[in-house]
C-alpha cells in the first residue's frame, strides 16, 4: 500500500512532464493543446517502433489508428445528401443541399483535405463535419476529393488524383449533373490540401481547353515551399504543436519519397545554399525579408548557407518543383489565379508560407484576404468536436466559411 502511495504521484508528476509543454501566452485552450499534442506524441512513437520492428509503415499504422478512433464520433447529415464517387479514377464524396423551390443551380466547393499528403480522409467525422457544414452554410454542393496517400504513393501522384478529379467535375455535363452554377465554383483546401488545391489553381490557369474555370480558391494555412526552413514562422514555432519543424521537414520527404538521413540537411537549408545554382533562379520569389509584414519578421535573420549539396537537389528535384512548391511560381502564373483567400495562424510553422504567397499574388494583381489569427494554431479548423474541440476551431471556420458567403 505504502508503495502505491509513492507510485502514483510519481507517474501524476511524470504524466505532468510529458504533457506540459511551453506555449505562447496567447494560444487558446492552451491546456487542451497540450493533452493533443502528448496523444499524437505517443501514438506516434508508437507508429515508429511498430515501423522500426518492420512490422509495417509507420504512416499506415498512424492513419489507421487515426481512422479507428474517428469512427467513435458521429455526426449528423440528415439535411445533406452524402454520397461517394468515382471522378476520372479518383474517389470523391459528395455533399449535396436539399434542392430549394425557386433555386436551379448551386454554388460548389471542391475541396482537398489535409494531412501531410500522408494522413486523413473524406470520410473521417473532421473532413465530413466540415463538408457538411460547409454544404448546409453555403448551400452548395461540396466535392471532398480522396486522393492516395502516402507511402501507397508519393508526389506526383497526389496532385494528379486532385487535378483529374478536379478537372472532371469541372466539365459542364458533370456540373449539370449536380445543378452547379459553373461561374460560381471555389477550389479549397487545408495544409498539404491547401498546397494541392493552389498547384491544381495554377494549372488549371494554363489550360486553354478548360471551357470552365475556379471563381475562387481559399487556402487553409497551406504548406506552398521546401526551399527554405528559416523563414521567421519555421525559427519562432519549431516545436509548437501539433506541426514541430522537424514533423513537416519528415512529411516533405516522405511526399517526395526521399531519405530521412536529408532531414538535417534540409533544417538548414543546405539543400538551396548559394552553390547550388538550380536553386539561384527562385531565390528572388522566396525573399521572405520583402515579402513579410514586420510583425511577421520580428527580429528573425536570414539563414543562408554559402556551401551547401547541390546532389540533394539532383536527387529530389520536387524540391524545387512548382508542383509540389505553388510558392516558386513564376509572375505570369500567379497573375491568372482567381480571387484568393489565404488564412494563416501565428503559432504555425507555415504561417509565412501562405503570407508569402497571399503577398505575390497581390504584387501580380490577384485581389487577395489575409486572414491571420493570432491565437490559433495549425490544423484547428477541423477540431470542432468532442473531444477535440477548440474555439479556435470554430472562430477560423466560421471566418473562412462566412468569405466563401460572400464572394462565391
């Protein structure tokens, strides 16, 4: 009994120590955070030795585990119509409002979900709660693409399941099918998904064939570059949850299909130092110095390397592909983007990623929202049920939700 007594507080004070985690003083549910960042703490080292024993991948036992415990939530629909499809070879689901007397066509959204182009789904109760809230606010038709994930599959293969299921919605036999007023469509997603729904935007601009093209696009903090890893929200938020440096460094390199042993090389920014002279003619399209407002800034530097390993490049030259980084665009491109919606978090890796990009496209002319928040974090969007419900959460859903309202 006595040994109880000393053996309880100690694993109180241990469990203590592994939740608790220094967060800036203005971060809502900072506590909450904490608990949700120790839980995906612990179910990834777990993945990891499970991955390290070769029983199997670490991302399919994560996104497994992530797919069993969201099954235990459930979520109404009653009012939306949900169906699943098959658009060019690519799964979809589809949200559809209850047709009203004197409407005859819809707005719509397609929307590409995040999850480091590793994790998650369309059909996850998070993904779900959001398309069908988004669906019965809008009241439009919202198309959830389900493209493959890695390890099943790793860039391009991504953005060409988004693009193809994108552009086969887009044809006006299909919008017809779903009463979808072709002028009125906005491409959207969130993280790895906002980073696919801008490189599927900017292809979709050079298509002369397109006979219908995006009103919109809104961008949920969007992961848009692997150039550089210094940039001043990468060095003030290395190891805010639930998105540390060094995760999203992982996830790159997992969407490329590269090797972790690059990981340091990439945190330093070896692979686009000024020796590596395919990186030269982006520098100027990523100069976070001109590109972000001061409060961004702060008093954060540059960090260049003189010498660093051109071979990282010429063996993953996705690095510095516009496809999977939206970010080294060039002008012309940005220039034929439609109306754009950018939201971004202060205690976010990729909060400059979506600012940078918001900035160069209003340099191009594109009419541009920055929609910043200071006390929200990344991937709070989705969090909006029990028990992972954030004010945040709802506060950047219904910011976002209520500009689609107004410009789509």
């Amino acid at each position: 009994m006595r040994a109880a007594w000393v053996l309880l507080p100690a694993l109180a004070a241990l469990s203590a120590y592994y939740v608790y985690l220094p967060l800036p003083g203005a971060v809502s549910d900072p506590w909450k955070l904490m608990l949700l960042d120790a839980t995906f703490r612990a179910v990834q080292q777990t993945c990891h030795l499970i991955h390290y024993l070769r029983l199997s991948h670490h991302l399919i036992v994560l996104n497994y585990l992530i797919c069993t415990f969201d099954k235990l939530k459930s979520v109404s629909s009653e009012d939306i119509k949900i169906t699943d499809a098959v658009f060019d070879g690519v799964e979809v689901r589809v949200f559809e409002p209850p047709a009203k007397g004197d409407e005859s066509l819809k707005r719509s959204v397609v929307y590409i979900h995040g999850g480091g182009w590793a994790l998650a789904s369309a059909r996850t109760s998070l993904y779900n709660n959001l398309c069908r809230i988004m669906a019965e606010s809008l009241n439009a038709v919202v198309v959830s693409v389900e493209y493959r994930l890695v390890p099943e599959v790793c860039f391009p293969e991504q953005y060409h399941d988004a693009l193809r299921a994108t552009k086969h919605f887009l044809q006006p036999h299909v919008l017809a099918e779903y009463s979808v007023d072709p002028s009125r469509i906005a491409i959207s997603g969130d993280s790895a998904g906002g980073n696919l729904a801008a490189a599927v935007c900017q292809q979709l601009s050079k298509d002369e064939d397109l006979a219908v093209r995006p009103k919109l696009q809104a961008l949920i903090y969007p992961v848009l570059q692997a150039f550089d890893f210094n940039t001043p929200s990468y060095q003030q938020n290395m190891n805010m949850p639930v998105l540390p440096r060094y995760v999203m460094v992982n996830y790159w390199i997992d969407y490329i299909n590269g090797n972790y042993e690059l990981a340091h090389e990439l945190l330093v920014n070896n692979h686009t130092a000024l020796n590596v002279g395919q990186a030269l003619s982006f520098r100027a399209r990523l100069n976070w110095t001109s590109l972000l407002p001061p409060s961004f800034k702060k008093n954060y530097q540059p960090v260049v390397q003189t010498t660093g390993t051109a071979a990282i490049v010429e063996q993953l030259p996705a690095l510095l592909d516009v496809r999977a980084v939206p970010l080294l665009a060039d002008d012309a491109t940005l220039a034929r983007q439609p109306r754009t919606y950018v939201l971004t978090c202060e205690n976010d890796v990729l909060r400059d990623d979506g600012a940078m990009y918001a900035r160069r496209l209003e340099r191009a002319g594109v009419p541009v929202t920055l929609d910043h928040f200071h006390d929200c974090f990344h991937g709070c969007m989705i969090f909006t049920v029990w028990p992972t419900d954030f004010s945040a959460g709802v506060q950047t859903r219904n910011s976002y939700i209520k500009w689609l309202d107004e410009n789509l």
